[in-house]
C-alpha cells in the first residue's frame, strides 16, 4: 500500500511473526491475571477444589500446549513421561504446572532449553519432576525460592519477576498436601520436585466415602 510517498508492505511471514507474538504477549498477560485471581482467592481453596483421580500426563501436555507460543519462541524443548496418576485437583495442579514451566522458560538459555516433566512411583507416592537445563540459582538463595516477593539474583538480573510464582506454587501444595522442594546448580539447571502422597488421599477419600455410605443407610 501507497500513500503519500509512505509504503507499507505485508507478507504472510510478518503476518504470522505478529500473530505469534501477539499470542506470546496475550499467554503472559493471561498468566499474571490467573496468579492475582488464584492469590485473592488463596485462602478460599478449600471451597473450590475437588480431589479425583488426576492423570499427570494429560496435565502437563495441557500446559504444553497452552505455552506453546512461548516455547516456541524461547526455543525449548519439552518431553513428558507421566504414566502415574495422583488423587488431586486438576485445575490448581495446572496452574502449579505452568508457573514451573513458566519459570524454566523465564530463567532458560538463549539457546534454547530443555524440559522434562518426569513422574516416578514410591512407596509413599508419586514424585512429578520438572527439571530444565537453565541458567540454575545461586546456592543461598535456594532456601528462599518460596517466599512471597523474593525475586533473587536472577529476576533482578532479567528484571521479569514477581516474586510470587513459587509462593503460589508452595502455598497450593501446603492447601493439597503436597510437598514441594527445589534443588539447583547454578549455570546447570533446576528442578523442582513435588511429591503426591497419594495413599493419603485414598484413605481419606475412601473414609469419608464410607462415612457418607453410612450415613445415608442410617437415615434411610
């Protein structure tokens, strides 16, 4: 197009840049409302959520895909091997899914990372790992990773932190039960290790199934 000596030209390439950027833009913006809406809402989890059976290897590609955008242009790499389920709640597990995603993709290496989102059955449960090969933290700051507003050297250095991403992450574990650790090297990578107890939840969710059976045969 003319007009006034100015030209303007478009291709589909520039076209489809724009649109990806667009969509990059459009998932982060989506993902610090999400993190305001799950802090306001934080002491009301008990209220809305719901425990089942919640399959990890559907959860994580979800989240995959509702990043690709983002992974694609920060040239990573994900694989996932999930083949345990856990009893908890889908939503608030994804939501912990992402902010760990997020973060990889956040602290990650301009050339690219790499992602592996690994479960491993124990005696006591499921461990779910999620381990990149980024830039790593520092070892004194590993303890403080899950304070609220704790940013450390790295999000001061790429100034795109919050501080609150890992508290969220820490806070939803305590609500469901689930512990959460972080080990780390610094210029090597960091994972993040949750650990689902889940003959917890099965003796709880079948106790009070039982209860209620109980409960209705009596009143009946």
């Amino acid at each position: 197009a003319k007009e006034a000596g100015l030209s303007v030209s478009f291709d589909m390439a520039s076209y489809n840049v724009v649109k990806d950027n667009y969509a990059i833009i459009r998932d982060l913006v989506e993902n610090y409302v999400d993190m305001a809406l799950y802090y306001a809402r934080m002491d009301a989890v008990y209220k809305d959520y719901m425990i089942a059976e919640t399959n990890l290897q559907e959860v994580a590609q979800q989240v995959l895909l509702q990043n690709k955008y983002y992974l694609i242009q920060s040239h990573v790499k994900a694989e996932v091997a999930c083949p345990d389920t856990v009893y908890s709640d889908k939503k608030w597990i994804a939501f912990i899914l992402n902010q760990l995603i997020q973060n990889s993709v956040k602290y990650g290496r301009s050339e690219g990372t790499h992602i592996q989102i690994v479960t491993k059955k124990t005696k006591s449960g499921v461990l779910l790992r999620v381990k990149d090969d980024g830039i790593g933290i520092p070892k004194e700051e590993i303890p403080r990773i899950f304070e609220k507003g704790f940013t450390g050297t790295n999000g001061r250095n790429r100034e795109r932190s919050t501080g609150m991403g890992l508290y969220l992450c820490r806070k939803l574990c305590d609500k469901l039960n689930i512990e959460i650790r972080a080990e780390s090297a610094e210029g090597k990578g960091t994972e993040i290790i949750l650990m689902f107890p889940v003959s917890d939840y099965l003796t709880g969710y079948r106790s009070e199934e039982r209860r209620v059976g109980k409960e209705c045969l009596r009143l009946c």
